[in-house]
C-alpha cells in the first residue's frame, strides 16, 4: 500500500478544516438565486460513479447529494460509468472482501435507477460540466489510486474524458477521494481534500495531501462546507467523507461544489 492510500474503512473518509488561505465558497442559501436558477436552467451536466457503495463502488450520499443540487440547480443529468468489473466486492455489514465479481456499469445503475450509459459513450461536446463523486470506488475502479498510490494507473475511459472536458475549458467538478483524478492527470492542479493534518482525529486520511503535493499539485485546506476552485483548470472540489463530520455538513459543502461548476459551466 502506498503512504498515501484510499480513505480507511473505518474512517469513513470524513474531513473538516481550513488552514490554508484560498478561494473556496461556503454553500449560500437558497443554493441558487432565481437569476442563478435561470443561468443554470439547461446547463447538461455529466456524472460519473464508480459502482454502489462507499467500500467498493461510490459514496451513496455524495452521489444522491450531488444528483439533488444539481437538480436544484436546473441542470439535465446523464449519468455514465465504466463497463468494466470492479477490483472487488465488499460486504459491507463485515467491511470485509468476499469472492463475488460484480460490474461497475452495472451496479452503478442501482444507483441511477436504470438510467445510465456507458462511460465509453460519453462526448464532452455534448455537455458543459462534469462531476465525479467520491467513494472506494473512484479509488479502486476508476483508477488504481487504492493499490498504488500516486504512482496510480487512471482508467482509459476516466482518463479520456477528464482530458477531454478540461481541454473544451469546461469545469470538472470532485468530491471526496475524487479529486486524486484530477491530480494524477492534470500536474499542477489545485485540489482540495480537506485538511493535510489530522486535527482533532476528523481527518483520518490527511496524508492524501501530501501524495497530492507530490505529484505537483497544491492541495488547498478546506473546511467540509466549503469547496475550492482552480479557476485556471475550471476544476472545483470539496471534502466530503474525507472529513468526520456531519452528513448535512457533507451535503452543503457538495453543495458548494455544484453550485461553483454550475456557475463555471
């Protein structure tokens, strides 16, 4: 395992803070004004999951958090993931492997209640944002970040499309363990997982940071409720479950997030 591996079981990925000085947003309420609502109104918005389940596919929450902002929002949402097996099923009453072998394309649709494509079908000419949920998952299925740390492989499909939405200058949008995509593919990025020390034992996975920096990146310190924005890559991210806190606070700070790529798109 590398030094600075997936978020633990245990932990839950969870994190909280802001030591860093950077621009971020707290989320503003309501998410969206009505001269907001109608810049975003038609905005065609991709999502990307990496299975059902926050050990093995993606984090739940984030994933119906992110759905639901973005349809407070206005916006029209595809949503794809990659038709390949997953590294491994979890049981997640045990926490523990089992030898089942699952899809990741399939069991994203429980997810997307049957709606979704295949992530090799996605054109990034046909939409004005993408936006990755965290989860074991994005860590494990979507690349090797789990395994390998940043010396991690990103899926061919994962790959292709991060690089084709950030070439058309269309924003990207991660949450949680997600934004290690964004890191391994773009050097130089500015990302945010939350904290880059454990403080008062919130961030369990603070180390991620550090891998971060050291694939010439600069990780932003952000609080849960807050997200942070690379206005030159158009890349917004915020913590989520990589922070200990609680949900409502994971639900405003994936607020943020979509609320900035929404204004970015």
């Amino acid at each position: 395992m590398e030094a600075a591996p997936a978020p633990s079981a245990q932990a839950q990925q969870q994190q909280q803070g802001g030591c860093c000085a950077a621009r971020g947003r707290r989320l503003e309420q309501p998410l969206l004004g009505p001269e907001g609502r109608a810049a975003a109104m038609g905005k065609r918005v991709a999502l990307v999951l990496a299975g059902c389940g926050v050990f093995d596919g993606s984090e739940i929450h984030e994933a119906s958090a992110a759905l639901v902002h973005l349809s407070r929002g206005g916006a029209e949402v595809k949503i794809f993931a990659p038709d390949i097996e997953q590294r491994d099923v979890v049981n997640h009453l045990k926490g523990s492997p089992t030898e089942e072998k699952r899809n990741v394309l399939v069991e994203s649709a429980r997810l997307a209640r049957g709606n979704i494509q295949d992530l090799a079908e996605l054109k990034a000419s046909e939409f004005d944002a993408v936006i990755f949920p965290g989860g074991f998952g994005v860590a494990k299925n979507l690349c090797s970040w789990a395994v390998d740390g940043k010396n991690c492989t990103v899926n061919e499909h994962v790959n292709s499309t991060l690089q084709a939405f950030h070439s058309a200058k269309k924003p990207i949008g991660l949450c949680c363990i997600s934004p290690v995509l964004a890191a391994k593919v773009f050097p130089g990025c500015e990302v945010t997982v939350g904290q880059d020390k454990n403080i008062d034992g919130r961030f369990p996975d603070a180390e991620t940071a550090s891998a971060i920096a050291e694939l010439g990146c600069k990780h932003i310190c952000k609080n849960v409720n807050e997200s942070h924005v690379d206005n030159v890559n158009k890349i917004v991210t915020t913590c989520a479950f990589m922070c200990k806190a609680p949900l409502h606070e994971i639900f405003d700070g994936i607020g943020t997030m979509v609320q900035e790529v929404l204004k970015l798109a």
